[in-house]
C-alpha cells in the first residue's frame, strides 16, 4: 500500500444523513410525494448537483436548480462546518499513514470546499495532498478518469494503490484500473459488497497499529 485514495462521505467521516435529511426536506418543501428511501440508491451514485437536475426534471420540481441548491446548502454547510463527525479511527489511521510517508489524497464526489471546511475542522486536511472533487472537474465517479487523474496527479501505480470507498459503483470503476479497493460497510451496502466480495471494514479501528 504505498498510496491511498480516500473517498470522503459515509468513509472518513459519517455525513450521509446530511444529505438524507437536505433532500427529504427539499421533497417535502416541493411537495413531492415520494420516499427518499426509494430513490437512495439512485441518488447515492449522482453528485449533489445531478440530484438537483433529477428532481427537477423527473418530479416537475418548480424551484430552478440554483434556488433547490441554495435552499438545501445552509443546512449542509452548517453541518460539516460543526457537526459531521469522523468515521471511528479514520484520524488515526490517516496519522500512522503519515508518518509511513504513504502519499493520500481525497478522491470525492463531493464539492471541494465543504471537504475542506469538514477535513479541516476534523484535523485531516493537513495530511491529505490533493481533493480530486468530480463536482469541481465536472466528472463521476460512474466511469474511470477521475481515479486516473489521481493516480496521474500523484505518480502511483494502480498495483499499490488502495481505495477506501462506501460505494459498489465506485469500488467497481476504481477496481476497472487494477486498483485494490476495501469498502466501508454499512447497512444499506452490505449486501452488496457480499456479493461482489470485496474486502470490509466496518471502520478504521482494526487497521490502526497497537
């Protein structure tokens, strides 16, 4: 393992009910009927802001895209700016990494400054070198080049390098490259980190050394 690709949500940190609750009370504002838990595994796969073109265009949404983002955003903001909280040990692993030299970058579907705003706050921004955030370079992590970019950026070898990720799809097209992947594991996951066997941590407490 001689570099390391963090994803950021529900992996570093537990933040996915900030997006449950954002969107749920977007719904709700809309006066859309639906069940956010149908749609979680749709939505999961999207960055926020093809959520947002989601919801407008398959639910006739009346608000534009820039009035759901800013109605949505004062929570979220609020949220990793206070809130979020770390995944058990992820700190300390991201430490001991650290002090190995092992090269570590963020590589997120997320939007660049609510990582940094939560990663700094969290004490890990410091040991991170790079945020690849498919929001800001306009990519996905549905398809392969937002992990070569990375693997570019940083000069690694996809043969020893590993990806910390809760999500299949993710895990799938970081896997495309030849990179090892181990997944975050978690309720609505699970099942399906079993069928496809990926290697699972629950967290990051068993990899800290003793």
């Amino acid at each position: 393992m001689q570099t390391i690709f963090f994803d950021m949500d529900d992996t570093l940190i537990e933040s996915m009910y900030v997006w449950e609750d954002a969107i749920s009370d977007l719904f709700q504002h809309l006066g859309i009927d639906t069940d956010f838990n149908r749609m979680k595994k749709t939505f999961m796969s999207y960055r926020f802001s093809e959520v947002l073109v989601y919801i407008r265009k398959y639910f006739g949404a009346k608000m534009s895209i820039e009035e759901m983002e800013e109605y949505t955003m004062k929570y979220i903001k609020n949220e990793y700016m206070y809130h979020v909280p770390e995944k058990p040990g992820a700190l300390a692993f991201i430490q001991q990494c650290a002090k190995k030299q092992i090269p570590m970058a963020i590589v997120t579907s997320n939007d660049e400054t609510l990582s940094k705003l939560v990663l700094d706050r969290l004490g890990m921004l410091p040991y991170i070198s790079h945020i690849f955030s498919a929001e800001q370079m306009s990519l996905t992590k549905r398809k392969p080049e937002i992990y070569q970019i990375a693997l570019d950026t940083l000069d690694a070898n996809p043969e020893t390098t590993t990806v910390f990720e809760d999500s299949m799809y993710a895990i799938q097209t970081a896997s495309s490259l030849g990179i090892h992947c181990v997944g975050l594991v978690n309720d609505w996951n699970r099942k399906e980190f079993a069928e496809h066997q990926v290697d699972i941590i629950p967290d990051f407490r068993s990899l800290i050394e003793k």
